[in-house]
C-alpha cells in the first residue's frame, strides 16, 4: 500500500471520527412512567437496540440507557421503540438448520419492538442479524408475533407456515378486508404495512405510519463532469530512461452515477455505478541514442469507457453538509486507443505500436455533498499498467480527477 493510499484511509477514519450521528430530539419513558424530552443519538439501528445514547441538552454529558430501565424511546419523526415481553420464535431460515416441525419455538424474550404502524391496530417489528420477525396488537392488548415459518418435509423440500394470514383474519376482520386478499399477502414489511393502513382506515382510526416519516429518497442520479490531472510514463527494451508525459496531463471526463442508498444504519452507506467517458492524447520525446543525440517519439490516444461500481460511506456534519468517502472497482473499456513509439522522423515506421487494452483498476474518491444536490468530489485512480504488459514496454498510469455533481433526482 503508497503512501498516498495510507494517507488517503488516515483521512477517511479521521473524518468519520469527526462527523459521528447526530444526536436529535426525542424522549424515553422509564420505568417509573416519565416521560423525559431529551436528545438521542440517532445511530440508525440496523439491529433492534438493547441501549441507546442520549443527553438531556447538547452540552450536558452523555449518557446510556438499556432496555432494563426504559419502558419505550423515540426519536421524533424518525422511529419510536416500546419495550415488550413477548414469545418469540428465531427458527433458521438456512436450510442446513431448518427441522421439519411446521410449529414455531417460542421463547420469552425482552424485547425493543420497532413500532411500524400506531393505531387502533400496532405493526412491529424485530431485526436481529437477518433476523425478521413481526408482531401485531390490536386495541393496546397483548402483543404477539405474527407467525411464519420455513419447515422442511420428509422428501426435503421446504414448506411455508403462513399462520400469520389466520391471525390477522380472526383478529383484525373488517368490511373492506376479504378472504382472498388475505391470502395474497407475503410475510413483507411492505405487505403488511399496507395492510395495517388498510384496516386502521377501514376501522375509522386515527393512524400513524412511521416508516413513511422515516422514509427518504434512496435513489439519487447525479451528472458528473469533470477535470482529471494524469501521470503517464512509458517504458521499454529501447530506451534506458522511459517516456515521460506531462505531468500536468489534463483532460476531461463525464460521467453519470446512479446511487442505492442501503435503508440502513441512518442511511450512511449507498452502492454508487457510474459509467464515464474520458479522452486525453499526448505525445513527447526522449534520446534513443546519446552518441548521435537521435530522438524518439511517444504517442498516446487513450479514449474510454469506465464502469465504476463501489460502495460509498456518509459522515454527517449537519443538517445540509454530508462528507462521504468511497471505494470503486473500475472497468476500462478502451475504445480505439493505442501507444506508438516512432524512433527518428515522425514518418518513419514505429518501432513499437500497441493498442490500449480493456483493463481493471481501483479507484478512491473523498468528497462532499450540500444540500442533497450539489457535490465535490477527489478521485483517485493509483499507478496501473494500461498496456497489461504486452511484450517488453510497458507504462505506469496514476490520476486524480475532480469531479463535481448536480443530482436530477
């Protein structure tokens, strides 16, 4: 690993120990049934928590509280947490684990259930490292998980326990609810969201959806031109010194990025692809012979498509300013590209002629984006041997390119 590498990875966790999750109003209630406004560190749980960090104001000392003192948190317009103790069933989804009763395994658990819909009819949920399991109440009476279960039969085939179905029909019945559209809905949080809408309207109750103040836009597409700065040096059999280009090689390039923002971990983390096309060309000498003071003549034409597809990590710094780090594996796909070496006249026959082949390289970018919609970003692509070491010559290739970003939508 370089230097620049190194020193790249330095900035990174020392950024994101800067722009750690904001800490935002909320409130717990404990056991002693008080309701305190606080602030609570949103960390975006992607595991039902069993503590959270909160302060009772943004000077005071931080502090944390678990599921044994705290009756229920929230985190306003975000997401809200009731402390249940309810029977729950973890039986494996993996086939190598799964045995072949139909029935669930209950256990006692204490339990931070994720409240998804409030109303006359609750929806909740439960993550735990792959982990989904659903719980429901209706009229703030028990809660219970609703049950679905993978089970194998004797020829080894997996069945489906859809239990679930049974319970929401004998307990959640209304006019607008039939059979058949019942047996229709999958074990989904988004199925049974709506589902959960649909009887809480149907039932004239008041109703609060709690994913959908959660939710926000996972799909950015942002236009990217941009500046590259290249370093390109050529090398071989002819020549003791290699062939160096500007080090000032500029260019430009244009790229359109499509990002997947993963719904988790206060959406911190997105899978980013982008296409870009770049061109630069560029030739320059060297002394092939130092007796007669003979010159030689380097020509490169280097016109591609590049796919890059990585992953991406935000750091927060307020409201309207994120800084983000990523990682990319990039695929080059010349398109008529070529190196030629032409030794006296530029008339005369090359003496080495090349064409730039399809390749893999690792790209870095640090970056920042302002108020979803404008970003900056630094890319960097290390040294590379753009020839794939065709017979004696060969080059190293390194860039760094600053990118700007408008997001369409």
């Amino acid at each position: 690993m370089t230097k620049l590498q190194i020193s790249f990875l330095a900035l990174i966790i020392g950024l994101n120990g800067f722009a750690q999750s904001s800490f935002l109003k909320g409130y717990f209630i404990n056991n002693s049934d008080e309701k305190i406004e606080c602030l609570i560190k949103n960390d975006g749980w992607l595991n039902n928590p069993t503590e959270f960090k909160y302060k009772i104001t943004e000077s005071s000392e931080q502090k944390t509280l678990t599921i044994n003192s705290v009756k229920e948190f929230g985190i306003l317009n975000v997401s809200k947490y009731i402390r249940h103790n309810v029977d729950i069933d973890r039986s494996s989804t993996v086939i190598n684990e799964m045995g072949y009763d139909k029935n669930p395994v209950f256990k006692k658990e204490l339990l931070f259930l994720k409240l998804l819909i409030e109303g006359k009819a609750n929806l909740y949920l439960y993550e735990n490292n792959g982990l989904r399991r659903y719980f429901f109440s209706k009229d703030a009476i028990e809660v219970k998980q609703l049950i679905f279960k993978n089970y194998l039969l004797d020829d080894g085939q997996i069945a489906k326990n859809n239990e679930f179905r049974r319970q929401l029909w004998n307990t959640l019945k209304c006019e607008s609810i039939s059979m058949k559209q019942l047996s229709k809905i999958n074990y989904r949080q988004s199925e049974l969201i709506k589902f959960f809408i649909k009887y809480n309207a149907c039932s004239d109750s008041e109703f609060i959806n709690y994913q959908k103040k959660q939710r926000k836009d996972l799909f950015n597409l942002t236009i990217r031109p941009g500046v590259r700065i290249s370093s390109l040096a050529l090398g071989g059999p002819l020549h003791r010194e290699p062939f160096e280009f500007d080090e000032g090689l500029t260019s430009f390039r244009f790229g359109l990025e499509a990002e997947f923002i993963l719904g988790f971990n206060n959406n911190k983390w997105s899978i980013i692809l982008e296409p870009t096309y770049q061109h630069f060309e560029s030739e320059t000498v060297a002394i092939a012979n130092r007796t007669t003071g003979e010159e030689s003549l380097a020509k490169v034409n280097h016109e591609s498509i590049q796919v890059n597809l990585g992953i991406r990590h935000y750091m927060f710094l307020n409201k309207g300013l994120k800084l983000f780090a990523n990682a990319s594996l990039v695929y080059d796909s010349s398109l008529d590209s070529s190196v030629e070496v032409t030794r006296g006249q530029k008339d005369f026959p090359p003496v080495f002629s090349a064409e730039i082949q399809p390749h893999f390289a690792l790209a870095l970018g640090l970056g920042c984006k302002y108020k979803e919609r404008y970003s900056l970003e630094l890319r960097y692509l290390p040294s590379r041997n753009i020839l794939n070491n065709q017979g004696a010559w060969g080059t190293e290739f390194s860039s760094i390119a600053m990118v700007l970003g408008y997001s369409i939508f």
